[in-house]
C-alpha cells in the first residue's frame, strides 16, 4: 500500500492519470459546454489533502471547474456532496478557457477510462499538426518576409483548420512581423474575441508557438536579445533533419546559428534521450574529454546500453556506493532482474530474500499479501534515479548539458496566450536552464520510454 505522500510524489514524477497517458498530452471533452471546442493541455495532476483551498486558489487564477466527481462514477449534483471532503484530485487543463477536473475524495482512480470523466485523449487530427514541417517550411534560411509568406499561404491551403482560426493564426504572426502590436491586438479583439474560447489554444502553444517564436524574438526588448544585436536582417533556419534533438530554431547572423528552444509550459514536454546525448558528445571532443569520467556520463552511458527495462537497475547498481537507496541491490539482484527482464517481468516473480529490502529503500512497502510488481520496482527505481537530479542529488546536468551542446541553448517560452488572444512569452536570460532527469514510464507502462534529461528555463 503506498502512502499518501509516496502517491504524490508518483504523480509528480510524471505518471499518467490514465494508463499510458501523461502530462503533456491534449484533451478533448466529449459532452457540456466543451465539447467540440478543440483541445485543452494536460497540465497536471495531483492528489491534495485540502481540497478545497486547492480549488480556490485556481479559480482565484481565472480556471474554471470543467467537472465535478465525487467518488467512482458520481458526479457532483449538490454542493453537500462534497462539503465533508478533505482530500481529492485536481486536473489542471490549459487552454482557452483554463479549466480544472475536481474528483472528490482520495481515490486514485489509476488505470481508469478518461471517458468516466468526460473526456478523451485527443486524437492527431484533433491534435492540429502546426509544426514547421505541415506549414511548407524546408531546411533553408528565411528572412522574416520570406517565411511569414511561406507560413501564411500554407495555413489557407490546410483544409483541416476552421476558417476563422486561421485568420486567427495569421494575425498572431503579424502581430510581430510587421511590428504593428497594438493594431493587430485590435484587430483580434473586434474580430475573434467571441470564438477563442473555442479554439484550440493548447494546440497553438504547443506546435505553433515554434512559428512564431522568431517573429516574437526580433521584435522583443529582452537585455539577452539586444546584447546578441539581432535584426531584421537577422535569417531563420528550422533543422529538418530530426538529428538536433536540442533545438527549434537558430537565428542566424553573420554566418553564426544561434541555437533556440521555443516551448509552453513551465518545462518541456520533451526529454533528450541518453542516445541524443552521446550522438553530440562524438561531435564536441572538448566536452567529452571533460566529462569523461563523469559519473553523470556513467548513467547515461548505462541507460543508453541497456534496454528502457535494464538500464535504469544497471544504473542503480553501479551507484549503490553514492546512494543510500542503491545500495541494498545486491549481485545477485541484478542478475534475476536482467535474467528475467526480456519479456517486461511477465515472468518474473517477487522473491524476498532478493527484493525485499531494497524495495524498501525506493519507498515500496511489501508484505506478504501485497507483494511490489515488476513494474513498481522499475518505476520506483526511475524515480529514484531522476531525484539524484534535484536537489542535493549528486547528478547535476545543467553543466553537463551546456558543455556538451557547445554553448548553452536559448530558451524561448510561450508560457499563455491571454484572454485577450495575445501570446505571453518569457525569455531565459543568460541561456542556462536547469536540467533534471525524467521519467515517461508508471508502475503499469513498463519501459515505454528510456529516461531523459528534461529542461527547464
């Protein structure tokens, strides 16, 4: 049984509220007002212990309550229903409305059909494809012009989009194309202000916003753009290739390529994979030399040799003299692991004499009737690795990162798009962000993904 506190700590990490799914994902609603209305970002979603309060607090910040559950299957028909509760789950949607899912009471509700709640995953079509590589933009350099009058046409031919929405994706690229800020942010208000609660602004955060970052840079008064000297004549490359697994955009000046991270959010969605990693180690000697022998090179090496399944207990194992929690894997712990792990633990069995104490140490609690899984330990085991990268943890990436991409990134960031339609970007000043590690996986999606290192501006 795990405990309240092990149950947050879970979701934090990352785990899907529904089997397979995680943060990051997009939501369409299938009944009420939302319906049809486009998708909403799955933002968060944590288990708190005063419900109430929690749910204040976001709608104080403009969020409004999408639905109301109150236990398995019940929905909320009278505010006595809930007024005895002290714990439940917040759902934290963004779009245009923010909105929230309330569940009243402590279930966890792990593994169930987001149908029950009234929603669905969005499917890719719904998903409204606005990447450079759907919008005709090829690898090439392109002034402001010549990629504004590429984007432009290619959103009218897209058959996919509603009509007013893509006089809606046009204006946000002129808002900072032609400079004309404050004509434009009129312009939305007189035509669109009644339907962008219906289009799909998480969508447009997160693939459009890659478009017009850009546009947003040449034109923004940040002390770090300024001191780069960026300006019209300044060219704009999207790499094609998918072998820059670090970068959206350079800006490129006097023959230099800028590197750019344009994202939503607080953090990236995305992580960079120990294959990325050593793929620009074998093109930056400088850094590879230093971080040679670095026991953060050493994880990542062991995660990029090994399966998505063994990688992380090789890694665990070969730190059990820095980490406290490692260092109850014994030899021979690892050897049944790797003995039994080809089929994701299907056969594999739970034995104390070789488990149990070290399941303890990641925070399981096993008992003779509740035996930890295959997949709780490997996920626990993910955890526990990634909280090495927080903290005073002893894997520190943010160094790491910078040297082995050959100068830091920029981090551009499209945190909202406002009531109002306008975007709201933040900028990292200085281009050094802070990288932790990150887990895809839960204690039912064995080893989908690898673990990454995830940025945050």
């Amino acid at each position: 049984m795990k405990t309240f506190g092990q149950f947050v700590h879970q979701l934090n990490e990352g785990r899907g509220l529904f089997a397979g799914h995680h943060v990051g994902d997009d939501i369409v609603f299938l009944e009420g007002p939302h319906k049809g209305k486009g998708s909403w970002n799955l933002v968060s979603h944590d288990v708190v212990s005063n419900i109430h309060s929690a749910v204040e607090e976001y709608t104080s910040k403009g969020y409004s309550i999408a639905s109301e559950w109150h236990g398995p299957g019940k929905e909320v028909t009278d505010s006595a229903d809930v007024e005895g509760a002290k714990k439940g789950r917040i759902i934290v949607l963004n779009g245009s409305p923010n909105l929230l899912v309330v569940i009243y009471s402590g279930n966890s509700f792990g593994g169930t059909s987001p149908k029950r709640f009234g929603f669905r995953y969005a499917a890719s079509s719904e998903s409204l494809d606005l990447k450079p590589q759907a919008l005709g933009i090829q690898d090439r350099e392109y002034s402001m012009d010549q990629l504004a009058n590429t984007v432009i046409p290619a959103i009218y031919e897209r058959d996919d989009l509603d009509g007013a929405l893509k006089g809606y994706l046009e204006l946000l690229l002129e808002y900072y194309w032609n400079n004309e800020m404050p004509k434009i942010k009129a312009e939305i208000k007189d035509e669109y202000s009644d339907m962008l609660s219906s289009f799909p602004m998480g969508q447009i955060k997160k693939n459009y916003g890659e478009i017009i970052g850009p546009f947003a840079i040449l034109n923004s008064k940040s002390k770090l753009f300024k001191d780069m000297k960026l300006n019209s004549r300044t060219k704009i490359l999207f790499p094609m290739r998918g072998n820059e697994p670090l970068v959206d955009f350079y800006l490129v000046k006097g023959g230099q390529k800028i590197p750019f991270s344009a994202k939503s959010g607080k953090s990236t969605t995305n992580t960079v994979k120990p294959g990325d990693i050593n793929n620009l180690l074998a093109e930056n000697p400088t850094a590879a030399r230093k971080w040679g022998d670095s026991i953060e090179l050493k994880v990542l090496m062991d995660l990029n040799e090994n399966t998505g399944v063994n990688g992380p207990m090789v890694a665990a194992f070969n730190l059990k003299k820095s980490v406290k929690e490692f260092k109850k894997i014994s030899k021979e712990m690892l050897d049944d692991w790797l003995a039994n792990s080809a089929n994701k633990g299907k056969t594999w069995k739970y034995k104390a004499a070789l488990h149990e104490e070290y399941a303890k140490a990641i925070g399981l609690r096993p008992t003779s009737r509740n035996k930890p899984t295959f997949g709780e330990i490997l996920y626990y085991t993910e955890v526990a690795i990634c909280n090495q990268t927080k903290g005073r943890g002893i894997l520190e990436y943010a160094d790491f990162f910078n040297d082995v991409v050959g100068g830091a990134v920029n981090y551009i960031n499209l945190l909202d798009i406002g009531k109002d339609g306008m975007p709201k970007w933040h900028t990292s000043e200085g281009g050094s962000p802070k990288v932790t590690m990150r887990t895809k996986n839960g204690t039912t999606r064995i080893a989908a993904d690898k673990l990454g290192l995830q940025i945050i501006s």
